[in-house]
C-alpha cells in the first residue's frame, strides 16, 4: 500500500493541535505527544522536535499548558505538559477560529 504524502502544518495550527491532544490524552512528554499525533493522523503529520520543543515551550509561557518533570514508562526523566484552565479556555476560542477559517477556505476553493 503506498504511503499518504507527508503534510506540514500550517503556521499557528499546531498550537491548536497541541492543546487538543493534551486535553484529550492528558498529561503527556513530547516525545510520547509526538509519536501520538503521528499515529494518530496515520503518519502524514511532519511534526519533528525542532517544531514541537518550541511549540511547548511558547504555550507554557503563555499558560495555556504547566510542565512538570516525572518519570516515562521506560523510567526516563522528562517533562509531561498537561493544559491548564487558561489553555482550555484558549483551545475554545481557538478551535472556533479555525472553524470559521477553514470554513471560509473551503468556500472560496469550492466558489472558484
């Protein structure tokens, strides 16, 4: 079976992405959030740690999410990233935004 070709993410959607995944998994380590989204989206996501570390990093300093440090599965030391209520009030406003935006995009490709 071919592979889907890989998408990258559009500037300022991984944001969203992020605080969704987090929301409905819970805490996670980016590692772990990463290898989720991938299996998740089925592999076409290009979500690598040069995107992802910075992503978080903006989002704690936002206070849309709190990392903590624990313990992987495997007994590693990492940082899990959980939403906070500020980032679920935010995943709100941002999700209907994407909605109005891609419904937008939708009608002017399907207009044209």
């Amino acid at each position: 079976m071919p592979s889907k070709p890989r998408v990258e993410i559009l500037q300022g959607t991984l944001d969203l992405i992020i605080l969704r995944a987090l929301s409905t998994m819970g805490p996670q380590h980016a590692y772990g959030l990463a290898a989720r989204l991938d299996q998740v989206s089925e592999h076409p996501l290009l979500i690598n740690q040069g995107t992802l570390y910075p992503a978080l990093v903006r989002l704690e300093q936002k206070g849309w999410i709190k990392g903590e440090w624990g313990r992987t599965d495997s007994n590693r030391e990492a940082k899990f990233f959980a939403i906070t209520r500020r980032g679920s009030r935010a995943l709100e406003g941002q999700t209907e935004k994407w909605r109005r935006l891609s419904g937008l995009v939708d009608r002017l490709l399907l207009d044209n």
